[in-house]
C-alpha cells in the first residue's frame, strides 16, 4: 500500500516512543478511575483501560493514542492516561496540549515521577533548561531509582557543557539499569568528546548488546578506529535483519556506517554505493538548502555595503578569533592549536554572532553588534580575554565582523575542493547542513563560500588570515609559526601537538583530531571519482579549479 510522505513522517515520530516502551500497570488499573454508579460504564472504562496499556506497551502508538483519547473524554482521572497522552502528543509536535496533560497527570497524583520527567524532557526542548532541572530533579527525589530521570538529566547537563556531572548522571542511569540502551549509547559519545574512546567503544558495543538493531551505535563505532572487537558488530552491521522494521532515519544510520567501514577497508566501491544510498534517503526527508544559503550570502554582503564602521565608544580588550569557512576543511584541527595557549577560551561551534545580529535587527537596540555578541559571550561566564567561534558559516558575516566588532581577526579554512566536497559528502551532518547530501550543492556552496571570502578579503585584506589545509598538516611547524605570528602571539612548541589537548570536541572530527598531525586525508577524492562526477563537471567550468582536477 502507497503511504504519504506524511504518514511516513508520522510513523517515525512514533518510532521513537518505543525507545521506553510503557510497563503494563494492571495493579493500578482500577486505581484511578472516576467512580460512576453505572457498573456496566466502568467496566466498559477499564477494559479500554487495559487496552490502551497494552497497545501502548506493544508500540502500537496510534491506536494507543486514540485510546487515551476516548478514555479522557469520557471523563477518567487516571495519571498514567494523561502522561501517556501526553507523552504521545510531544512527539507527534503538540507540544502545548502535552503540557496541559502531563501536568494533570501531576495534579491527579503529585509523586508520580514519570510525569514529571516527561514534563521535564518537553520543556528542555523548548529551551527551559532551568525549570526542566527542577521537574527532572523532582522526579528523582520521588523515586530515587528512576532511571530514565537520571539519563535525561545528564543529557540536560551534557547540553549546557556539565560533562563531569552528565557522566554521574548518565553512569548512575546505567547502574540502575545495565541494559539501558540509550543511556549506555550517550555515554559513549561523551567519552569519545573527551577522547576516551576505549571505553568509549566498550560503551557503544554494550547499546548494541543490548538492542542489536540500536542504529545510532553502529555508526558512532563506525568513526571510531578499529579494534580486536570488530568483527562481532560487523557481522550484524552487514546482516540483512538489521534493515527490517526500521525507519528511514535508521537505514541512513545504518548506510553510513556501512560506508564508513568500507572506506577503511580501502573498498571505495562499495563505499561509494553506501554513501549514495545514504545521501538520497536524507534528501528525501530533508531536501538541499543550498539556494537558501546562497541567497543568504549574498544578502549579507549587500548589508555590509550599507553599514558604515561601528565600535563601542568603550572598546573592551578582547581579542575575538573567528575561524570561518567549509566543514571538514580543517578548522576543528586549528581550534585545538589555538586552544593550546591557556588564555583562549574556545567557544566551539556556537552560533551567537548570528543570534547577536539579528536581535539588533528585530529591536533595534541601542548596543552595537560588538557590545551584543560580548554580551553572550559573558553569558557563558567566558574568563578569558581571547575567544575562538568555530562556527564556520560567520564566513556569510565577514564584513559584518570586521567593520563592526574591534579587534576581532578571521581565519579562513579552506582545502582541495574536491577532498573538501567528498569529507562533507561522507560526514552526515545533522540539520542545518541539509546541501551535505547532495554533491552538487555541495559544489555550489564550496564555490559561493569562496567567492564570497573573496570579495571580502579584497576589502578587508589585513583582517584575514588564509590557512591552507594541505600547507598546515605537510608542513605543520612553518604554517603554524607563521600563523602564531600573525595573531601577534608568543610561540610555544606545544602548538605543534594540538591531540594532545584534553579540551572538549564535540564534532565530527572528534576521532581525526586526537591523533598527531598528518597528511593521510589528502588526495582522498580520487578514490571517489566516480561518484564526485557532478563536482567535476561544476568545477570545471572555473579556470581557477581547473588545475585541481588534472
């Protein structure tokens, strides 16, 4: 039968409610429900009762939920209806009347923790980390073995960058539960940010113990180097069953681990198949953004024509490093030798220049830009006097940034294009970088990034640094000396070790960063020609590029 993309949509939404699959509490069955003299309507309650329980157990989500629905309208003042509810309408996106209904739940029984976690997980995706604490913190005091509050505080924690207490949290979840798949998942990308990746795998490999079809496991253990403990999970990574009864969502999980091993296997070929299968479900659920983005650019360079040069009257000594340009081009690896002084602070990818500019535009506040990113940025109870925002897209903010913030210095990260295209191509980004999985927007993206920066560095010449990919990991102790020097800095040999910095990473180059600088990645894309034929073909038009492709 022919199913919309709507249905589809709603299928993988319900999908993931199995992740807590809801315990049968036919103990508390008769528990809450409204009295009515009528013996034959209360009988008729409980049996829609146990039948919602058991649908809902099952993961048979939508009749579940139509369950609930009756039950409520038919006036039942039963807790774990409401959470249920609740729970359900959350993931399908009704987000105010899941509130309205957990907090019933509340209401009805005030030490029912699950509701409370549940209320707790709502307002942490509307942004209200501080109030979803309480809930989630509550929700443990009631029942002090409740595992599933533990796991979703420690997220909440890992969230605002409490990686030591997250780990508590997540760990205590474990203990409590050995085979909580997700929380033994979580855990194990904490520890590869941190660069634990030993137990970091043990982790992982424990999720797929526990769920053999956990998709998300394959694929972190997929990044990770290789190990005596391979060919177990390999086994079932390659095996036909581990694609039955999945989502769309898993099968790309599943795709791209597949590629990922046959890359390290040196079998492109099947590599490249993988990749393709991968990258057309995810355009297929999340189409290219690439015209948006271009548009975007081209807006921001006409608005920086328009704005003359603005700093506070104040100036702040503050020295704001901006690395800018395409993913997988390096600039995570530069974040770490920059990082290596003890007075920077290293902000990640953290898009607060963006948030600080368009406030100004919607209130047109008093403050400069300048005063309004600082103004974050002391949010983030920042010490130091020198920041790094890896968020490579301020490259659309170029001009923004130098006429508009003091002292503030930009580096471009830029690469081979086609080895730029391919590790973009292979790195299954996650939103926000929808032209990811299409190799021709890709392309174009590559190419209005450099003309853009292009047009910026022939006004804004002595405010940006250019850093060659291939130059910084060939020929490291030049390209960094040259590049200290330029940020006016004193040189010190540790800049040369940047995996040896402890300092969190929580991007995709996690893996590539904790090994010593090296040059094995480049000249990569001409294991992929076949599939990198729509960037070729673009590229090729430019006279510029055409010597890349030779």
């Amino acid at each position: 039968m022919y199913e919309s993309k709507k249905e589809k949509k709603r299928k993988e939404n319900f999908d993931q409610l199995k992740i807590f699959p809801i315990e049968l509490p036919l103990s508390e069955i008769k528990e809450n429900i409204s009295s009515d003299k009528d013996e034959t309507s209360d009988n008729h309650k409980e049996s829609l009762l146990i039948k919602a329980f058991k649908l809902h157990s099952e993961g048979n989500i939508q009749e579940a939920k139509e369950y609930y629905k009756k039950l409520i309208n038919q006036g039942i003042n039963n807790h774990r209806v409401f959470s249920n509810y609740g729970l359900i309408l959350k993931y399908i996106g009704n987000i105010e009347e899941a509130q309205v209904l957990l907090r019933k739940a509340i209401e009805i029984k005030p030490d029912f923790a699950e509701a409370y976690s549940n209320l707790g997980n709502i307002l942490k995706d509307l942004g209200n980390l501080k109030q979803a604490q309480v809930l989630l913190r509550k929700a443990i005091e009631i029942k002090p073995d409740f595992a599933v509050a533990y796991y979703n505080l420690g997220n909440i924690l890992k969230d605002l960058g409490n990686l030591k207490q997250a780990q508590v949290l997540l760990r205590k979840a474990i203990e409590i539960k050995p085979d909580f798949t997700e929380a033994n998942y979580n855990l194990g990308n904490i520890l590869c940010e941190i660069g634990n990746f030993k137990e970091a795998e043990l982790l992982l490999l424990q999720s797929i113990k526990n769920k053999y079809n956990f998709t998300q496991s394959y694929f972190a253990l997929s990044i990770l180097q290789s190990s005596s403990k391979e060919k177990e999970w390999h086994k079932k990574l390659f095996s036909e069953n581990i694609l039955v009864n999945q989502s769309t969502k898993n099968h790309i999980d599943i795709y791209f681990a597949r590629a990922n091993i046959m890359h390290k296997q040196k079998n492109f070929q099947e590599s490249s198949k993988y990749l393709e299968l991968a990258n057309k479900l995810k355009l297929k659920l999340n189409p290219s953004n690439s015209k948006s983005f271009i548009e975007k650019s081209r807006t921001l360079l006409i608005e920086t024509d328009k704005q003359n040069v603005q700093y506070p009257e104040n100036k702040k000594k503050l020295e704001s490093i901006f690395i800018v340009g395409m993913p997988r081009s390096g600039s995570t690896l530069l974040e770490s030798i920059l990082s290596m002084n003890t007075n920077v602070n290293a902000l990640g990818e953290i898009n607060i220049l963006e948030k600080a500019f368009l406030k100004l535009q919607t209130f047109k506040k008093e403050l400069t830009l300048a005063e309004e990113y600082w103004k974050k940025i002391s949010k983030l109870k920042v010490e130091s006097n020198i920041t790094t925002n890896k968020n490579l897209y301020n490259y659309q903010y170029t001009g923004l940034i130098v006429k508009k913030i003091p002292d503030s210095k930009i580096i471009h990260c830029f690469r081979h294009p086609l080895d730029n295209i391919l590790s973009i191509y292979r790195a299954h980004f996650g939103k926000g970088n929808e032209y990811s999985s299409s190799i021709a927007d890709c392309t174009k993206i590559y190419l209005d990034q450099e003309q853009i920066m292009t047009q910026y560095k022939n006004r804004f010449r002595s405010n940006i640094y250019d850093l060659s990919y291939e130059k910084l990991v060939s020929n490291p102790k030049y390209e960094i000396k040259s590049l200290i020097s330029w940020l006016n800095w004193k040189w010190d040999d540790s800049y040369l070790s940047p995996h040896l910095n402890p300092r969190l990473v929580s991007t995709a180059s996690n893996v590539e960063v904790r090994s010593p600088i090296n040059s094995k990645s480049i000249g990569g894309w001409k294991n992929y020609k076949d599939i990198l034929i729509p960037a070729i073909e673009i590229i090729s038009k430019t006279k510029k590029y055409r010597e890349f492709i030779d």
